[in-house]
C-alpha cells in the first residue's frame, strides 16, 4: 500500500509475508517496523517529525 504526499513524495507501507508485520517506508528513506497498522501510518504522516528508526 502506498500513498502520495503534498510534497510529492512516497509513503509504502510493506508486509512481511507470513507474520504480522509491517514496515513503513517514509519517502525520507527512514523506515519503521510494527504489528499495528495504525502505529505505522501515525509514524509516516509524522514527517519531519519522526525519527529514522
């Protein structure tokens, strides 16, 4: 699943096949892993504000 940004940027959210988890990857390059979906949505439209990891 992925989604533009105003900026013009990328957002992805990547499953890892056969478990529940999940990596954001914020069109910084700054990546996030988590089971929650919601956690790593929050993480990526935090941008500028999250960290890289």
């Amino acid at each position: 699943m992925s989604a533009g940004t105003a900026g013009g940027g990328r957002l992805r959210v990547e499953w890892s096949p056969g478990s529940d988890r999940l990596t954001g990857i914020c069109h910084c390059g700054a990546r996030r892993t988590a089971e929650d979906p919601a956690e790593i949505w929050a993480w990526l439209l935090s941008h500028p504000g999250h960290d890289a990891g």
